[in-house]
C-alpha cells in the first residue's frame, strides 16, 4: 500500500522546495517521486480542493498557490501577505489563512487558478523573554471545530486568540503563562479538547473547547525528560492510533514525548523516545496505518518510524535525505 506526502523545506524560489514522497508501508520504504520549484522557502503546507498552499517565510512574505494534477504541481500564482515571514496555512475551500512571524493574520480567496488577499489582521504584544518575545510573533492557525473560529497562537505575546473566521476579527483571547511562547494547537477529533505546544518552555497545555469559541485552561505538562537541563525549543504536536497518543516534538533535546490520552482528554505523564535526527520541526502520523515521518531540519533527512501497540516509535531504518525540511503534510489531507 502506497501513502504519499508533500514535504515543504527552506529553499530558494529557483530551487527545489516541495517535495512529493510516497510510503511503501508493506516494505516500510520512503521515496522521493517529485520536486517542485516556485516557492521560496515553503516552511508550511495545506491542501484543499486539488490545491497546495504554501506559507513563503521570506522577508517579503507571501502565500504561493500550486495546482495538483496527475504530473505533480503546476504553480499558479502568489499573493502578498502584508507582512513578513508566513511560517504556517491552513486551507478550506476556496479560502487560506497564514500566520505571519511579523505579527499578523492574513486572509486569501481563491479565484479560479488565481489567489488573491482579502483580510489582514495585525497583532501587537510582547512577553518576557526579550530575544524571542520583543514584539507579536504569530506561528499558527488552527480551525475551532465549530467552523466559525479560528485559533492563533502568538508566540511573541503568550496569548491564544480566538478569531472569526471570516472577517478576522478578534472575538477572545487568553493569555498563557509569560516566556511559554504557544507554537502550535491541536484539536481532538472527538473529544471537547484542544491541545497546545508551547516552544519557549517546551510544556503542552490542555484545554476544555466550549461551544462559541471559548477555551478553558485544563492542565500544563513538561515534553522534556526529566533531568534534561540543554537548550530546547517545542515545535509539533500530532494524534496517532486512533487518537489514543499525543506525540510531541521537541527540538534541542530532538526527541518525542508521547502521551497517553485519557477518557476526557487530559494527558498522562509522558514517556520519551530519541530521534533520528537533529531539530524535528515537523512530523506526520498515518491515519490509516501505525506510521510517524519526521522532518529533521539540520540533519537535511526525513525518517519513518513505526508506532507499537503501546503508541512508542520504533525507527525503522529506513530514511531519505531532502535538504532543510520543515513541514511533513499527508497529500489529500484537505
């Protein structure tokens, strides 16, 4: 059975920056089947209605949109963020938002083979942490489940904003604890939970997903192992084995912490397993088979593992080499 990926890396706009990968999952192989060019530096992908975004994290800043069609991508056209450093999309319909490092949210619309912005939000704040909190620095979008909201998270200002989806307007926010630097959120798929990375103190937080938007703050859990006093960064977080385990990247330490997910959401203490590979920016979990791809930026490789019974990747063996990758998407996944 064959599973294909996209892959997004740091790359010039003349370069390779896209990459389709197919798993072989009955001879546990990853292979590298095309390369796409057009997009500088595309640290973030989302697919929907036969279309792959890519989020441009350049000075510059703008959102880049291929068309899929039997021979791979075909680049249609870019459109200006408003801001620098799109570092995250996500994709419905005809519609994609990024989150901009500068500090803002932009909006875009789809027209035909064209796409073009259409709402733009700026953020201010800061925090604590006067390297990486000097100013709003806006890492992710995540859809509420209700299809009304979306959740930000703003890493400059420790706040987690809850936006209507349509005009971009702020409806609520809540503030993390100060120096945590929120990356990156998480919905459960059945239960009333979401899930939130924090990269500056590497924690996972856990709230309860109310009806109109509102988040209540549920509990607050180290990723790292204990005793572990390096330097680290939190980056990804994915569900696998039918939403039983929540998996945890985190850069530094470049291991996971996985999580055993309890009758209403809340997490276990983790358990932890070394990488294969230095700085996992990203990773995906297989839906449909017992598999987590990694994406290791400075080691320039991508591994596969394979998840026991019990949720514990298991390296493979096998890897491929694809130089900077930063995003690892399931392709069709829109």
């Amino acid at each position: 059975m064959i599973t294909s990926l996209w892959i997004g890396s740091y790359a010039k706009k003349e370069e390779p920056g896209i990459y389709k990968v197919n798993i072989d999952k009955d001879r546990e192989t990853l292979t590298v089947t095309g390369r796409y060019a057009g997009a500088s530096n595309p640290s973030f992908l989302a697919e929907a209605d036969g279309f792959l975004y890519a989020a441009c994290e350049s000075m510059e800043g703008t959102a880049a949109l291929f068309q899929i069609n039997d021979d791979g991508l075909n680049l249609k056209g870019a459109a200006d963020a408003g801001d620098m450093a799109p570092c995250h999309i996500y994709a419905e319909g005809a519609s994609a938002w990024t989150a901009n490092y500068g500090g803002s949210v932009t909006k875009y619309e789809r027209h035909g083979t064209s796409i073009v912005k259409s709402a733009f939000s700026k953020r201010e704040g800061s925090g604590p942490n006067q390297e990486r909190q000097d100013a709003s620095h806006v890492h992710s979008i995540t859809p509420f489940p209700n299809g009304k909201h979306l959740l930000v998270c703003d890493l400059g200002s420790d706040a987690l904003a809850v936006y209507e989806k349509t005009k971009l307007m702020v409806v609520k926010e809540v503030k993390t604890a100060p120096g945590s630097g929120p990356r990156m959120a998480l919905f459960h798929p059945k239960l009333p939970v979401v899930y939130v990375m924090n990269e500056l103190d590497s924690t996972v937080l856990v709230y309860k997903v109310g009806q109109d938007g509102d988040i209540i703050h549920l509990d607050t859990i180290a990723a790292l192992p204990d005793g572990y006093n390096g330097k680290h960064t939190g980056a990804d977080l994915q569900l696998g084995l039918n939403n039983r385990y929540l998996y945890a990247s985190v850069r530094g330490w470049d291991g996971f912490a996985i999580f055993d997910i309890e009758a209403e959401g809340t997490l276990s203490q983790p358990r932890h397993v070394d990488g294969e590979g230095k700085t996992p920016r990203s990773f995906c979990v297989l839906p449909d088979a017992p598999y987590l791809i990694a994406a290791y930026q400075d080691s320039n490789n991508v591994a596969l593992f394979k998840l026991e019974e019990n949720g514990m990747p298991l390296f493979t063996g096998n890897e491929i080499t694809i130089t900077k990758p930063v995003c690892v998407i399931l392709k069709g996944a829109d």
